[in-house]
C-alpha cells in the first residue's frame, strides 16, 4: 500500500518506496495541487488580472483623497478672513497710488518697459519666427521709443539699450540680404523682405528695386570670384539669374507697389503681429504710451518706378552678370579634362539657361541674345582642346618606337617572336594562365619589345573611342524638358536644344576626325623619317639589328592599321593608307636583308654546277623520255635556307604583299645568278674551242707542203664551237626553274594561271632560261608541259615544308 505522500517531511523520503508507490503518490500531489488552485480561485476571482486591477483602483483612490484633503486644507488657509481682509486692504491702496502718480512717469515707465523688451522680441521674431517683417516693425517701434525716452531720461541703460538696436539693424539687413539671395525664396517672402528693408531704411519703391538687383548681382559675383569656379557654380550662378528674372517680372513694379502701400494704410502700434508679442506686454503698457507713436504710420514712396526703368536696369544688371558668368565658365571648364565631364556641363548649363533665354524679346540687352551662342563657344573650345590634347598623345607613341629602335644593344636578348615546337607542348599549368600568356605574347609580337607601345595604343584607341562616343551622344540627347512647358509658358527659346546639338555634334566630330587624321599624318611622317635614317645607317652592315629594326616597325604599322579607332559599328577614321610607301620600302630593305645569306648560299653552290656533264642523279628521272621529277638539292638547301631566315625574324611579318617582295626580289636575284652561270659556262668552252685551235695550227707549221694543203682545206671546212651546255643540265635547271616559280609565285602570278609568259611583270625564271638557252638546247613542247606539271605537283606536295612561302 502506498504511503501518505502529503505527510513526508522530504522529497528524499518518497524514493524510498518501490516505483509503483512513488507514481501513486505522484498521482496523490497531483489531485491536492489541483484542489488548492480551485479553492484559491474561488476566494480571489476567476483571474489574477481582475485582482490586480481591482488593487490598482485601490490605490488610485487612496491617492486622490490624499490630493483633495490636501487642496481644502489649502483652501481653507487662504480663504480665511484675516487673509481677504488683507488683500482688500492692499487692493485699495494700490488704486489710491496710482490715481495718485504723475501719468508722466507712467508713460516713460511703459515707454521703457516696452523698449527694454524690444531687443528681445526682435531677436526671437528673427530666430523663432523667421519674419523679418515683423523684425522691422518692431525695430522701428524701438526706435520711435528710444527717441521719445531719451527725450525724457538720460541714463547710461538708454545708451546700452541704443547700442544694441543699432546691432540688431544690422542683424536685420544681414538676415534680408540672406532670404533675398535665396535660391527657392517664393515671391511672397521677397516682398515681406523688400518691405522690411524699405522700412527700416526709409526707401523709396526705386531705392528698394535697385538694392534687390544689386543684391542678386553681388551674390552672383561673389560665387564666381572663389578661389576655385567649377560647374556647379556656374549652374548656381544661372539658377539665380533665372530667379531673379523670373521675381523682377513678376514683383516690379506693381506688386512692389502694392506691398510698400499696404505698411502706410494702417499704424505699425495696431498690427496685431505687435500687440500679440508676449514680450512686450502691451495689454499692460500699451495704453500708457505716446499717442504719437501709438498713431505713427510709416511714410513710404511708392509711385517713382516705372515699368520701362525696371527692364532698363535688369537688362543693364543682367549683362553685368553674364559677363561674369562667361569668364567664370571659361575658368571652370579650363581645369576639366575630361570629354564626359564638358559633354554634360555644356548639356545642363544649357538646359538651365533656357529661362534666361526665353526672354531675350523682353530685355534688350547683346550679351543676353547671344548667351547661348556664347556658352556653347566656351564649352565647345574647350572641348576641341582636350581632343586635341588627347590626338597629340599619338606622338608619344612614335617617341617610344624611335626610343626602341635607338635601342642598339649587342647583348639584347633575343625572344622567340614567332610559333615555335615549344608551344606545341607548353604545359598547361595554373588553369593555362602561362599559356594564354605566351599565346598573347605571340600573337601582339610582345617579346619584340612592343608590349609597352601596344598597350599604351590600345588605351590612347579607347580613350579616343570614348570621347567619339560622348560627343555623339549629343545629338541623341532629349530636347528641352517637356515637364517643365508648363512653369515656363512665357519661355521661348531662340533655338531649340535638339538644334543645337546637331550643330555642335557635327563640328565636334568634324573637328575630332580631321585632328585624328593630322595626327596619323605626322605619326606617319615621323615614322617615315626614322625609317630613312634607319635605312641609311644601316644598309651596307651585316649586323640582324637592322633586320630587327625593321621588323619592328612593320609590326607597329600593323598594329596602328588593325587598331583603328570604332565606334560601335562605325570606323572613325579609315587607316588603310597609314604606312603604305613605309612599308613597301621596309618590306624592300627586308627582302634583301633576309634573303642575302640563302642567295649567297645559292650562288656558291651554282657556281660549281658543270654545264657541260652528266645529271648526277639522272636515275631517278621518269617518264619516257626521261624527265626530272624533281628539283637539284642546291634548289631544296636554298628555299630551305630562305625559308629559316624569314622564321628567324617571324613568321608574323610576313604578310602577302611582304612575301611577294621577297618573292620578286629573289627571283631577280636568281635569274641573275644562273644568267652569270651560263654565261660563265660558255665563256669557259669558247677558252677551251680557242685553245684547241692554237694548238693544232702550231703542229700543222711543221708539215710539208701536202701538209698545208690538207691544212686548207681543212680549214675551209671548219668545224663548230662545242656546246657548253648539256641537255641533261639543261632540263633539270628549267625543272629547277619552274619549281622556284610556283614557290615564287605571288598573288598576282596565281590569279593569271598557267601562262608564264602573261604574268605580272616579275621575273619568271622558267621562260627566262627557256628564251635564253633556246639556241643552245631545245626544249619540246610537250617536255615542257609534263616538266611544269610536275614541278607543280612536286611544290604542292613540298609546300607546308616552306609554308611561310606558300602565302
């Protein structure tokens, strides 16, 4: 049975019954619990909220008959008799004291407690209420008080008390001078300012116009005679000249008028702005002051402006202005270099001096007709001067290539400028990175020394598509803003943005084009000249640095050329002329440069050919008859030997009107040397014929006579000279001589066909030997065909050996 669980003492006790009894007891705790919280409810409430709320209420209760106990108990003090007694008693002698006191005291005493609290209120009305009105009119009341107390009293408090009017007077203009200079002032402000000024200076209706404009005028000066104008200055300068034309037509004359016409109907003492100031206390004081101040009405002029004089003086105020504002803009746009920047100056200047614009029917002043005109010359002159600076850049580019090919070191290292079998296997380490960085560098012929060139072109070519690009979005820009037609209804523009900026695109973009073109003439002109003096010192030396050299500034013509500057779809200027006569003159000096060793190989090996004997490896002629298939080793080690001197320098340079140079030079120089050959051949057997002749008429001398009989006759019948050439030799050269001109062929020679002799104008080495050994040596019709189409055949199939030939 499980034990009683509410009579233990502690929780230990609990476990020491079996499981079973401890979850019969847990069971028994619960049930208890349950009833205590019924039964609590049952006594407080259905929640514990309703209690607290209920002791809340308690307690309020408790504190509100405290408060009332505590107001009768204070009642009941000040309401006893002795207390009313008292308070009659001093009521009674104070309206005895002061029926009694002179009412001139009375007056001087209100007239300088009023005064005294007149720098106070000024000061909160200028900082609290922001009135300057208000402002004014107080301080005139001051100074209608301070005149009339000084009259009465003299007390160094009177001087104090000027002293700090006079401060406050111009603490007062100043505060004007700031709301006139405002920006977003609205027209009711300007008249309350204009009407405060023109009562606290005693202004006229004219006084007070000519101080506004003058005013406006100074804080437009003051803007632009900073120490640094930039372009928002000037856009502030314009905001305020637009402001101030748009408040003098709609405040001067009339409303200017009517406002100063408005402060001499009615008494300053009865506005109630005045009386309603706390400050000065005037359901007190008032009463006791001076009839004649309580009545003074201000006196102001307002019939001495006239619509005609306004539009004289803003016209004369308003060419002052921009006059300044020109120069100022001239400052600001002189220190910005950037196309952008002027492009979007000159586009909202433009669009913020339409308001001045619109009213060039109303004003009659020069510098406001041609504003606009003026401002776009501003801006435009300095636009074509940082476009013009940015052309002239292209000279440093010509600086550093004559800086490079000045650069003559016998210890430069020389880079592989062309594909060689080490890319073919580059490893691709790190993503390729290293590869990507050789391809590059292969590609743009980096490791001739040109990598900081093409670099420094490839930005100079984007700066200037850039600036094409900002100069030709002025003419895509919107026209005058359509949001604003109906705050500007009285604007009417000479010439309407979208107008303005076809003009200035146009001649923008004609200027740009003729500059970029003047300087690619002059680069082209400087580089023309290095490439003389490069050519002239340098030509008769067997050194690679000319070769080099002129490498270089082919690939600096091709870089110039490939580059050119576009816009979008749009090439800027065309450059397919740049270097043309250069580089035909470099691929010239190339050609002999690069060929000179193989040709000097060529002629030593030529010249040991004997015309006169056997083809060494006639054998493996074929065909009936016999003809050879291919070319002689001396042909094959001499287009081999050409071949790796033009990879030597690169195979980049090697375009096709630089491969047909090469192409034409060689083949002279070839035709040249076999035509000493042959003519060195013969030369040697008409020796030879010579000699045999010498030496047989030396043995017929010591004959008898039969003998000189026989000599006779033999001599009528003489014998023909020997043929130095044979055919043989002959054969296998003309089948040397077609080979080299399919490998010679230029683009011009492929677009003919097959007939040699219609050709463009280039030696063909082929009919050449053929013309010139026709005499000698005849070759049939048909030989010939089946030897040039097996030369044909044999250079298709031997082409990718030498394909830095076969371009």
């Amino acid at each position: 049975m499980a034990a009683d669980a509410l009579k233990l003492e502690k929780w230990e006790d609990a476990f020491q019954h079996p499981v079973v009894s401890v979850r019969g007891m847990e069971k028994q705790l619960r049930v208890a619990l349950q009833e205590k919280k019924e039964g609590l409810r049952a006594l407080v409430g259905e929640s514990y909220r309703d209690l607290l709320k209920t002791a809340e209420r308690i307690i309020e209760m408790n504190d509100s008959i405290q408060r009332v106990e505590s107001h009768l108990s204070q009642a009941s003090k000040q309401c006893n008799y002795g207390s009313l007694q008292k308070k009659a008693a001093n009521a009674v002698a104070m309206k005895e004291n002061e029926d009694n006191k002179d009412r001139k005291n009375r007056v001087t005493a209100a007239e300088l407690a009023v005064l005294s609290n007149c720098p106070v209120a000024i000061s909160r009305t200028l900082t609290r209420d922001k009135s300057p009105l208000v402002a004014a009119k107080l301080y005139i009341l001051a100074r209608l008080l301070r005149r009339s107390v000084s009259e009465k009293i003299k007390s160094p408090f009177i001087i104090s008390l000027e002293r700090q009017l006079s401060n406050l007077r111009v603490t007062i203009l100043r505060d004007l001078e700031h709301e006139l200079c405002q920006l977003d002032a609205d027209s009711s402000k300007i008249l309350q300012c204009l009407g405060a000024y023109s009562l606290i200076t005693s202004s006229s209706a004219s006084d007070t116009f000519l101080y506004f404009q003058n005013l406006r005028l100074n804080a437009v000066i003051s803007l632009l005679r900073q120490d640094t104008v930039s372009a928002e200055t000037i856009l502030e300068a314009i905001r305020l000249v637009n402001e101030n034309l748009r408040l003098s037509t709609q405040l001067f004359p009339r409303r200017l008028s009517d406002t100063l016409t408005t402060l001499k109907i009615k008494p300053l003492f009865q506005e109630p702005a005045i009386s309603d100031i706390m400050e000065l206390n005037m359901a007190v004081h008032g009463n006791w002051i001076s009839e004649s101040i309580r009545k003074y009405t201000p006196w102001l002029k307002t019939d001495d402006l006239s619509n005609d004089s306004c539009k004289a003086e803003i016209s004369s105020k308003l060419g002052t202005t921009l006059r300044a504002i020109f120069d100022g803009l001239e400052k600001a746009v002189k220190v910005v270099n950037k196309v952008e920047s002027l492009v979007q100056i000159r586009h909202n200047i433009l669009t913020a001096s339409r308001g001045v614009m619109g009213r060039t029917s109303d004003l009659k002043s020069e510098d406001l007709n041609q504003s606009l005109s003026k401002i776009r010359e501003i801006v435009n002159t300095r636009i074509r001067e940082v476009l013009n600076g940015d052309i002239g850049a292209i000279g440093i580019l010509g600086s550093e290539l004559s800086t490079l090919l000045a650069d003559n070191r016998t210890a430069r290292k020389r880079e592989p400028v062309s594909w060689t079998n080490m890319l073919s296997s580059f490893e691709s380490a790190k993503g390729g990175r290293n590869l990507k960085a050789m391809v590059r560098a292969v590609n743009h012929s980096d490791q001739s020394g040109l990598r900081p060139i093409r670099l420094k072109h490839t930005k100079w070519v984007s700066n200037i598509t850039s600036n094409y690009g900002h100069i030709k979005k002025m003419a895509e820009e919107k026209d005058w803003d359509p949001d604003n037609d109906d705050e500007d209804d009285d604007v009417d523009a000479p010439e309407s943005l979208k107008e303005m900026n076809n003009k200035d695109t146009q001649s923008l973009l004609s200027t740009y084009s003729e500059g970029l073109l003047e300087g690619y003439r002059l680069l082209q002109t400087n580089l023309s000249t290095l490439v003389d003096g490069m050519r002239q010192g340098d030509e008769e030396t067997e050194s690679p640095q000319p070769i080099e050299n002129a490498c270089i500034a082919l690939r600096f013509i091709t870089l110039i050329r490939n580059t050119s500057p576009q816009h979008e779809t749009t090439t800027i200027i065309d450059l397919t002329w740049f270097g043309k006569d250069i580089t035909s003159r470099l691929y010239n000096f190339l050609a002999n440069g690069v060929a000179k060793k193989a040709l000097r190989g060529f002629g030593k090996d030529l010249s040991k050919r004997k015309w006169d004997s056997d083809v060494s490896f006639d054998t493996l002629w074929e065909g009936s008859p016999k003809l050879p298939i291919q070319p002689s080793p001396l042909v094959f080690k001499f287009l081999r030997a050409l071949v790796q001197s033009m990879n030597e320098i690169g195979s980049d340079v090697w375009s096709r009107d630089a491969a047909d140079t090469l192409k034409r030079s060689v083949a002279k120089s070839i035709w040249k040397e076999l035509e000493e050959s042959l003519a060195l051949a013969e030369k040697q057997a008409n020796k030879v014929s010579d000699l045999g002749t010498e030496t047989k008429e030396t043995v017929d001398d010591g004959e008898t006579k039969e003998g000189d009989a026989k000599g006779e006759k033999a001599a009528d019948t003489e014998q023909p000279p020997a043929n130095p050439l044979k055919r043989e030799q002959v054969l296998q050269t003309y089948f040397d001589a077609t080979y080299l001109d399919n490998a010679f062929r230029t683009v011009g020679g492929r677009d003919v066909g097959g007939d040699d002799k219609n050709r463009e104008s280039a030696t063909v080495l082929s009919w050449e030997f053929v013309e010139c050994t026709r005499e000698k040596v005849s070759i049939g019709t048909d030989e010939r065909e089946r030897m040039s189409r097996s030369a044909e055949d044999y250079w298709r199939r031997t082409s990718l050996l030498l394909g830095v030939l076969d371009i």
